[in-house]
C-alpha cells in the first residue's frame, strides 16, 4: 500500500518535481509523466531559467492534464533544490553530476523517493554521501531509482540471468566499449552572443558543464559508466584497482575544458578476472558501444545478447520495452506498491568504478578501490554563485590544464 504519509488523505496522485530541467531531465520527466496511474508535475527547480521555461512548454504540449506548475513553484538559483523537494512525493534529479550528491542527501533526508541520473557522484566525497544517503534511505523505506536503464532491458536480464547460471562457465576475460563522436558542446562566445552579456567564468562552465569534471566526472563517468555497470552487473561485484591509460588527443581548444578525449583502462576483480574497457569521443574513428564476456564454456556478446558455444542461446525481442520508459514504470509501481526498491548502492559503486578508470588514467599509475572511495580529492567549489570563483580557471591563453599522467603534483590534485 502508498505510504500514508507520502500522499494526501483520498489521492493516489504522485507529485513529482524536476530538480534540472535539461535534456535528460526533461526526458525523465516524460518518462514519468507517462506511467500507469495518477501522477502531476508540480514544482521544477533549475539555476538556468531558460533551461526551465522552454521545457516545461513542451512537457505541458505532451502532458496537458498532468503538468501544473504555478510560477511559485518554479524555483531558481542554487538552493532552488531545497524548497522545490519539499512539494514532491517523487524527486528527479537531473542536474550536471556534480550536484547529485549534494540533492539526493536533501531528498533522503525530507524523507522523498527519488529517481536520479548518473553516474550519482563525480569523486570520492560524493560517492561516501551518496553511500550514507542510501542507507537512510532504506531505513526510511524510501524508493531509489537510477538512470541505469539496461537493468529494465528485458534483453539484458535474460541475458544475465543465463550468465549467472553458468551458461559460459567462469568467466575469464571481459571487455567493454563506449567508442563514439564527440557531444554537444556550448562554446563561449556563441553563449555570450545569445544572451548578450559577457558570463562569469561559473556560468559558463554551468553552462558547458560536460567538458569540466567537478561537474560531470569526464565522459568515462558520465557516459561509460553504462558499460562498465553491466560489466559489475556479470561479476556481482566490483574492481579491486584499475591501470589506464589517456589523453586528449584531438578535441582540443578553449572551449573543451579539461576532460580527456580518450581512455584506456584495464580493470582487476577480486578473483583475478580483467576487464578491458575503451571510451573514446573522436569524430571520425570506429564507433562501438558493447559489452562482452568469454568463459571457460562459451563467449557472450552482451549488448547483442547472444550467447556461442556449448549453450548458444539468441535473445528474441519481441515485447521488448523501451528500457527508459521501463525504468520509471518499475520505479512508480514500487514507490505505489511499496515494494523494495533502491538502487543507490550500485549506482554509487558503478559509478565509482568510473571514477577508478579517470583517476588511473589521469596519474598513470594502479590505483585501488579503496583509494578511489577514501580520497579526499573533492573537485566542487565551496561557494555556489555565479560570481563565485570556479574550481579550474582557464590560462592566459584561454586554455585549461589537462592532468599531465606521471606527475607528482597532479598525482595530489586527482587521487
């Protein structure tokens, strides 16, 4: 049964509020919106009013009868989180990365189910908050969504649960890929002609948050982090320590931050397996976005969910769902039925497991799990404000520093 005091007396309508309102948050809210039962959007909270306006009227055209947020519940600036998380039943956070651990805290502890992007955590504080967060989590009966969408993919769990039966034996070697084109990017001067104003250096890294890594932990992190969970996902566990290497080789330039455009990185498992993983942002070279596992019986291409040798087995779609809407639809049938639900835990250690890959490949040296969990390294700034000092400054030459593999003092800086 919905816990009482989650809903009003008489109405099984969920209210739900945005935390975010880009592109993937828009997406989430879509997605939500678009559940079986009575659900409403009532609040957003955003830093960016254009971001919020803009979204909302294409969520309103989409969802007319379920979209009513009143201009006192649009909610702006750094703290705008706090105010809006109390309207709601149900939270989306969506914001840059960065923040997640900080808004997921705030949730938990208003006592909210919440649904939340990845990777939840860019560095080892972040991950440590968003740990404890989970536990409170739990003991509130809280539900907890992330935006690991392949574990809803009917493809992917038929997939698993042969794997776990032994279908390829013990597993020996794996290897994933994210391989693919650069994304978007909003260069300076073009956002300085749109809003006719020059930015502060805080803006505008918020506003191209991808290519600064306090806000979104570098494309191993923000996008990678998908291979590298089904990856965990076939161990039932995590890498004990990491090796890499990476660089940025291409995608250079003032308006590309100081995230790599490459890496490299060979992951350890506590029984000796390795994982080999690629995640590279060039245009122009090969693409592949997969997973694969061999074992002493068989080898299994995971993203093609098929399975050769002793037990060949192809997985047949028919039926299958969209993997994001099916999240949400498993998230609000457990938030309504009160069934367990929280995938906190493994979303912070899958994420951590990118953040081991980015440290590796930022020192070039074997870092540890535990030492990827227990640093002290937190990349996000005391003080939010738009006139509050960012925590990387360009050079002179309008170009950021890129962590140099082998140097002592970066060492200091990454791990």
């Amino acid at each position: 049964s919905i816990e009482r005091s989650a809903f009003a007396a008489g109405d099984d309508t969920v209210k739900i509020v945005l935390v975010g309102c880009g592109g993937r948050g828009s997406g989430a809210a879509d997605q939500a919106l678009s559940t079986k039962g009575s659900v409403k959007l009532v609040a957003v909270a955003d830093i960016h009013k254009d971001n919020m306006d803009e979204k909302l009227r294409l969520l309103g055209q989409k969802h007319k009868d379920r979209v009513e947020v009143a201009d006192d519940r649009k909610f702006i600036g750094f703290e705008a989180y706090k105010e809006a998380i109390g309207l709601a039943d149900v939270v989306i956070l969506a914001t840059p990365p960065g923040f997640r651990p900080i808004h997921f805290e705030e949730a938990v502890r208003q006592g909210k189910h919440v649904f939340m992007e990845k990777p939840v955590g860019v560095d080892g504080p972040g991950i440590r908050k968003v740990l404890a967060a989970a536990q409170e989590a739990k003991k509130k009966n809280l539900k907890v969504g992330v935006g690991l969408q392949r574990h809803h993919q009917l493809g992917y769990i038929e997939t698993m649960k042969r794997l776990h039966d032994g279908a390829i034996g013990d597993i020996v070697s794996m290897r994933c890929y994210w391989n693919g084109s650069t994304p978007w990017v909003k260069k300076r001067k073009e956002l300085e002609a749109k809003y006719g104003r020059p930015l502060s250096e805080m803006e505008y890294q918020l506003r191209n948050w991808y290519y600064f890594v306090w806000l979104c932990g570098d494309h191993i992190c923000e996008q990678h982090i998908h291979n590298l969970d089904v990856m965990n996902w076939v161990k039932n566990g995590y890498p004990v320590r990491a090796n890499g290497i990476g660089g940025c080789e291409v995608r250079k330039g003032e308006d590309y931050g100081e995230i790599f455009d490459h890496h490299a990185v060979e992951f350890e498992y506590a029984d000796g397996s390795r994982l080999s993983s690629q995640c590279r942002h060039i245009n122009g070279c090969w693409s592949n976005v997969s997973e694969h596992a061999v074992g002493t019986k068989g080898a299994c291409d995971i993203s093609g969910h098929i399975i050769r040798g002793q037990n060949a087995w192809r997985f047949r779609s028919e039926g299958a769902r969209d993997p994001y809407q099916q999240e949400h639809d498993d998230f609000f049938d457990a938030v309504r039925n009160d069934k367990p639900y929280n995938e906190a835990e493994n979303g912070a250690k899958s994420s951590l497991t990118a953040v081991l890959g980015r440290m590796a490949t930022y020192s070039g040296r074997v870092i540890e799990w535990d030492q990827a969990l227990n640093s002290q390294v937190d990349h996000m700034p005391k003080i939010f404000a738009f006139d509050a000092p960012a925590p990387v400054q360009p050079g002179p030459n309008g170009l950021y520093a890129l962590p140099i593999p082998g140097n002592s003092d970066w060492y200091k800086k990454i791990v």
